[in-house]
C-alpha cells in the first residue's frame, strides 16, 4: 500500500507556523531578502507607507537614502508619537525593521497582519530565525517592545537566538500575567521539514514527535512544557498516590492547567477530587491554549477535559481560606479528610508575601494535617533543585523551603521524603517533598519494584486504547525516589551540624570500593589500605516491627547475645520512644547500624527529615 502523500491537517497548521514566527521584545529582522526589496529607497518607503495604513498611524516626515560607505539602505519616519525606521544591508541580504510609538498600535493579536505585509512584500517562503535557514528563502523574527517587567524565565527563554518562538497567548488576569509560548528547537524543525518531504506517513502515525514545546509561564516563570508535561505531573502526583494503600479522596492547591488532575484521576479508586485554584482565568486559557495537559479522553467513563469528569469538582477560592474554614483550629464547615493533598502552587524561590505565607503559614499547616485522613499523604513541589555549591537553606533563596519542613515536622508528621525530576524539561532538575502522617504510608514508600508494578496494574483506570494510562512513571522509577548527594550535602552546611552528617554510615568516605562490575583488577585487598569489596551488595535496608523491637530489647537486657555490638541495641533502645511533642501522634523509630556513633541518635525528630541519614544504611522500626 502506498503511504498518502496528503499532508494532516495539523501538520499543515505547523507548517503555516513555521512560515513567519514571532516573540516578544523588540525588533523585526529579516536575512535572505531579495535584492530588488532592499536596494530601493522607493521599495522601502512603499513598505513603511503600508505598515502606516495597517495600524492607522500618522506619519508626519520621513527620509531616505543610501549610504555611500557602507551601501545600506535606510528610511526613517517620525510619527505623530513615536518613529518608524528600515534599515537594509544588500550585500548581507539583511533588513531590519523597527518601531516604537507611545500608542498600543502593535500587540501580539496584530502579529499575522504585520506577517501579511512582509509576506506581500517578500514572495519567498519565510521562517523565523537566521540561525536556522536551511534551505528556506528568507528568515524572519519579530520583537515586540512593551512596558511589562523583566522576569528572569520569560525573557531568558525569548532572547535565546536557538529556538523558533510564537507566542500562543498573552492574558492578564486579576492575579499573574499568563503566556503560553510554542518553541521548535533546530533538530525538530529539521526533522519536521525532511519528513514532510520524505516519509508523510511517518508523520501522520507519530504527530506528537513534531509538535513544538508549547510551554507556560506565569509572572515570567516557567510553569510546565509540553514535553516535560507528563514527567513532571506523574512525578509530582504519582509516588505520593502509591504510597497510599486506597485513595478515594484527594485536594489539589493550585494546578490551573488540570494536569495535576489528569494524573489524579488515573487511579480507579478516586471517588472525589477537588481542586482549589484561585484564578479562574488561567483555568480558561488551560483549557483552549493547553489541551494536552488536561486531556482525559482515553480514560474510559471519563471526558475530553478533565474538569468535566464527574469525580472532579473546582472551587476558584484562596487555598488558605478554603483548608482553614473546613480544618482550622475553628473551622466553620464541614469536609471529609483527604487521603493525599497535593501542593501545586507557586515556587518556594518566589520572593512574593505569598509564597512565603504559603509554605510557612503556621494555621494553614495545620489546616493541611488535619486535613488528612490517618495514614493520609501530602506532597508538594519546592522548585529548583540544590546545587552542591550552595549554602544551607535557611541562608539562600529556599529559605522558604526550610520553613516549609520546619512547619511539617511542627506539625507531626512521622516522616519527610525528598526526591527529584530530571525529565520535566525546566533548566534544572525539580525537587519535591513529600509528608506522612502515618508510619504505614511511609512503610509503602519503599515497595521494592515488583509490588509497585503490581500496585499499579491493578489500580490503573482503564483506557480506551487498551494501553496503560502511565507514560513514565513505573516501579523501577519508584526506586530512585531518594535525596540527591546536593541535597544530603547542602542539608549537613546547616549549624549546628545535623545529626547524621558528622558520624555518616561509619564508612571511610576515602575508600574506594570494587564495584561486582568491574571484573579483575589489582587492588591489594590485605591490610586497612585496600578497598571495600561489593560495597552495593553489602549494605541492605531493613525494617523491624514493634514487636520484633521489644524481644531485641529483652534479649539485649538478658545478655543472650553478648557477641552482637552493644551499639546496635543502644540505638534501637534510644529510638523507640519518639513521640511528637504535643501531638501524641507517633512517628517513624530510625535506628542506625553497628558502625554508627549513638551519640548522635536522639528522640527521633531530627530523623524526620534528614537527606544524610535517608542516603546512608539505616532501619525503620514500625
């Protein structure tokens, strides 16, 4: 069977882009012009008359002339407030367009008729970006000046020279600006361009491979991308879902787009989601400018947005207001606890009186713990993974972060875990933290692979393709869901130094060790010199229940076993006992290996989150 040699529809929409692509800043230029436009003063001032009567300005002089060292052709118009200029290089094949005018004479809606005058003028097929013209007749870019304010992700992502831009949308609404930008990286457009020409049914079977990186921003900041988008939300919503044995009942802080829901509603055991987002204008322009994200019409008995499955309900309220009315100290209404609550809010980074209220609010903290149901689960994403470089937390801009763990363990939960994402496509990778209220959530935290495989086939929605609703996310992911040695080393810079980073795992961090993989060698194994042998394979987790606990300690008090190291029963002896003060809740009891020093053991509660201690060997006793 021949393959077809229409082009899809949405492939042509991508080509029509491709052809004049725009971004926000400053100026418009154009390289491989024809001669014929750039080397007449006539052809230019023709150019600038038309541009006057599109966007009605009033021009009130101009000039034009053709330098005679360098051979450009420039003309210049004064308007009635603002000017408007040409400059043409023919040797070069360059033009470059500018103007400026007081008035709201160009915005991001009027960009296609300013594209229709230059394509007029210009015959040949048009791509933006001079860095990127391969084989096209003429590149083009446009800038579009305004008044807004620089944020360091919106302009950084604009002003890179290697992407291809258009922006989507651009909407203010009472509480962020929003704008939704398309970017083609070099690689993509060339992959798209040969296809098309080569292999059209290739294109129509893989049509997500040529889309561009649609990607979010809010106040400037970038908030997700199309390519990272389900790496990010299935790492933000699934290991904190799993860790629950049956979550029926989930609240989401944020998450505008609804992926964050999407992720949610995969599970069959969801009975009720409500999502709480304040801004229901970035809820609107989700739904038409980012579809992907919010799209759950493969899950059988669902929709095609999200928000109109019948297990979802949103309310566009503050989030503080919400938790605090429903589980304050003197709530007002009544809620059923959640299972899991899930924080998709702003960057604990943001240097905003919000972001600061948000992670550190003692009374809404609160509100969230008894929000949960007893063995419930909170997570959150707190930005920008820690450089090693850094200083410790409460000395940088996390300073926001450290509150938010220092309000958690206020609270009572048993246990902190932390984890990062490389895949969510941001300029680094991004770190969340998840709470437990219960010792059993936190035991579930480290189901070895095969149980979180299973776990997951059995709770997946069915979809309507037959395929599994989970792209990235599986048990192998699961298992390296610990703290980076970042994180573990900007923990320990804390003073004074925390428990855990001084003793370490008792081994000599100095010491190589023959990993099983690395086959003859000729290390000298005698002597203290030499290295450790199959570390990997020797170090092990272990868990020891209650029960298990208190026979230990009998036989520790009986001297049975007077060859085990006295400092194994000492430890466990000092972490049996921890309680929260205050909360008569209980969390996890942690106790160290032989070779760690007791001295640093206390009640617990510095144990609760601990990077160096989650990287090093260890036990949790239940």
């Amino acid at each position: 069977m021949e393959p077809s040699t229409d082009v899809p529809k949405h492939m042509e929409e991508i080509v029509q882009q491709l052809e004049f692509v725009w971004v926000s800043s400053a100026e418009t230029r154009g390289e491989n012009i024809s001669g014929s436009l750039i080397t007449s003063k006539e052809a230019l001032f023709s150019l600038m008359q038309t541009i006057e009567e599109e966007f009605d300005l009033d021009l009130v002089a101009h000039g034009c002339q053709v330098s005679p060292h360098g051979g450009a052709t420039q003309c210049l118009g004064i308007l009635d407030a603002g000017h408007i200029s040409l400059y043409a290089w023919p040797k070069e094949s360059v033009l470059l367009f500018d103007l400026l005018t007081e008035e709201e004479a160009v915005g991001i809606d009027d960009m296609e008729r300013l594209a229709r005058i230059f394509k007029q003028e210009s015959p040949t097929n048009m791509i933006v970006n001079e860095h990127f013209n391969f084989g096209l007749d003429s590149t083009w870019e446009i800038r579009l000046r305004g008044d807004r304010e620089e944020v360091a992700d919106y302009d950084l992502y604009m002003e890179d020279p290697s992407d291809l831009k258009q922006a989507v949308a651009s909407v203010q609404s009472k509480f962020q600006q929003i704008d939704v930008v398309d970017f083609y990286d070099k690689d993509s457009v060339a992959s798209l361009k040969d296809a098309l020409t080569k292999d059209v049914d290739y294109v129509q079977k893989n049509p997500r491979l040529f889309l561009p990186d649609r990607t979010l921003f809010l106040d400037g900041v970038v908030q997700s991308t199309r390519h990272g988008n389900s790496a990010y939300h299935e790492s933000l919503v699934q290991p904190a879902m799993f860790a629950h044995d049956n979550p029926k009942r989930v609240a989401i802080i944020g998450g505008g787009e609804c992926a964050t829901l999407r992720e949610v509603l995969k599970h069959n055991t969801i009975e009720k989601v409500i999502m709480i987002e304040i801004d229901e204008v970035i809820v609107e322009a989700s739904k038409q400018f980012l579809p992907d994200w919010n799209d759950c019409s493969n899950f059988e008995g669902s929709s095609r947005y999200c928000m109109d499955d019948g297990r979802a309900e949103m309310f566009h309220e503050d989030a503080f207001k919400w938790f605090i009315d429903r589980f304050g100290v003197n709530s007002s209404e009544e809620e059923a606890p959640f299972d899991v609550i899930i924080l998709d809010a702003l960057d604990p980074q943001n240097v905003v009186d919000f972001a600061e209220a948000l992670y550190g609010d003692s009374s809404f903290m609160g509100a969230l713990y008894n929000g949960l149901s007893e063995n419930g689960v909170l997570v959150s994403q707190v930005g920008e993974a820690v450089k090693l470089t850094a200083p410790a937390q409460t000395y940088s801009v996390n300073r926001n972060r450290a509150l938010f763990i220092k309000s958690l363990i206020g609270q009572g939960f048993v246990d902190i875990a932390e984890y990062n994402e490389g895949g969510a496509m941001f300029e680094a990778p991004w770190t969340f933290n998840v709470a437990f209220k219960s010792t059993k959530s936190r035991n579930n935290w480290d189901d070895n692979e095969a149980l979180v495989n299973l776990k997951m086939k059995k709770r997946a929605i069915d979809t309507l393709d037959g395929e599994s609703p989970f792209e990235y996310f599986d048990g192998a992911d699961m298992q390296a869901r610990w703290p980076s040695k970042a994180s573990e080393v900007v923990f320990c810079r804390q003073e004074p130094t925390p428990a855990g980073c001084e003793g370490g795992h008792g081994f000599d961090p100095l010491r190589p060790n023959m990993r099983r993989t690395m086959g003859s060698c000729s290390w000298d194994l005698d002597g203290d010199g030499g290295p450790y042998a199959m570390l990997e394979s020797a170090v092990h987790k272990f868990a020891i229940g209650a029960k298990t606990s208190t026979t230990i300690e009998q036989i520790r008090k009986r001297e049975v076993l007077n060859g085990l190291p006295s400092q194994f029963f000492d430890s466990l002896q000092k972490t049996n006992s921890g309680k929260t003060a205050g909360t008569g809740a209980s969390y996890d009891r942690i106790g160290r290996n032989a070779t760690s020093s007791p001295d640093h053991l206390d009640d617990g509660r510095s144990y609760i989150y601990n990077p160096a201690f989650r990287r090093n060997p260890s036990c949790y006793m239940t």
